[in-house]
C-alpha cells in the first residue's frame, strides 16, 4: 500500500485556455468563478484530502493561486508547453516518491482517484496509472513515480509534447472507474454556464 504522506497531489492549471474565451487569446481556467468560487479550489477541495501535499502548476496570476494556501510551480519550458511541461514542474518540485495530477478545470474528480491508481500501480509493478472510463484514457489524471523525471526530460527535450507518446515507453496501467461524469472537464464557456445552472 502506497501511503498518502508519499503521494503528492498537483493541480495543473498551467494552461492558457483559449477554448473559454470569446476571442480565442485564452483566460485562466483555474481562476474562473464557479458556483462562488474559482474553480480550482473544486479541484482542490476533491485531490487535497488524497494526498499527503499539494501543489499547483500556474504561470499566470501566480499570486491569486498561492493565497489559495499551497506552493505553486510554474512551467520550467517556456511557452505554455502543455499539461506535460506542468508534469516536468511538478516532478522536479515534489519532495515524494509519488506524483498524481488533475486538472483545474474537473471539479467533479472521484473521490477514490489517487486510492485507485496507487493500488494498480503497486499491483502491476507499473511506473504509472492512468485513469480509463468506457475504454477512453484520461492522461491528464495520472499518478506517476518520482523516478520517470529523467524520461520526461529526454522526452520533452526531444520537442515531444503528447502524455501518451511519454508513457507509451514506461510501464503503465490503465484504471477503469465507471463514472464518465467524474472527469468531465470544463472547456468553454457554455460548458461553465451549464454546470454552473445544472448541478
């Protein structure tokens, strides 16, 4: 069994999120008012208690996120590189053998994520677990060991950028969780008005 005090927790809201803004130049998502409250402390509310630490990728707004009480890493490559250039932050600041991500903009997260990936992860002898549901993968929800830093290096330092190409060389299971609601992602703006009028 994989402790939570060896597990830490990281919120990537690192992104630009031009998908929620009407001219398309991008808002930060995580900052985003959602049913009275930015919508990354929903994240928060649902990873914290899994976890033994938290953190929180950003590179905007930087100090908004720290009063939300946890350390905040921001992209160590230039050029809001992607949920993977959130990965690299988040493995060379954590001080645990483990990492697990989730993004900012899933405020409906299962509240057994991080209890079910450690345990196939340790079951299948795996250096990560990605969550699945209905045969989809969800890589942006991934619990990873501390030592596949180096490979990411390589890899993003070869100009890669899709989580799945990385861990297709390592050794990952995939975890079905039933739920497809539970790692719904709010992308645009209708999809924020929508969730904010239909809990």
């Amino acid at each position: 069994m994989i402790g939570r005090e060896a597990i830490t927790g990281l919120i990537l809201a690192g992104g630009l999120g031009r998908r929620m803004s009407a001219d398309g130049q991008g808002v930060d998502k995580g900052l985003q008012p959602f049913r009275g409250r930015p919508m990354v402390a929903h994240a928060i509310d649902r990873l914290g208690p899994q976890v033994g630490h938290l953190l929180i990728n950003a590179n905007r707004n930087l100090e908004q996120y720290r009063a939300l009480g946890h350390p905040v890493v921001s992209d160590a490559i230039a050029g809001f590189a992607g949920p993977l250039a959130g990965l690299h932050s988040g493995l060379r600041a954590c001080g645990t053998p483990y990492l697990v991500t989730a993004p900012c903009d899933s405020p409906f997260l299962p509240s057994d994520l991080v209890e079910r990936l450690a345990a196939a992860l340790l079951r299948e002898g795996a250096q990560i677990a990605v969550a699945r549901t209905a045969g989809q993968t969800h890589p942006v929800f991934m619990l990873a060991e501390r030592a596949v830093l180096p490979s990411l290096e390589a890899f993003l330092a070869g100009g890669g950028r899709k989580i799945d190409a990385w861990y297709a060389a390592l050794r990952t299971v995939e975890v079905d969780f039933d739920d497809d609601s539970a790692f719904l992602n709010i992308n645009t703006r209708a999809e924020l008005d929508r969730f904010e009028r239909n809990p």
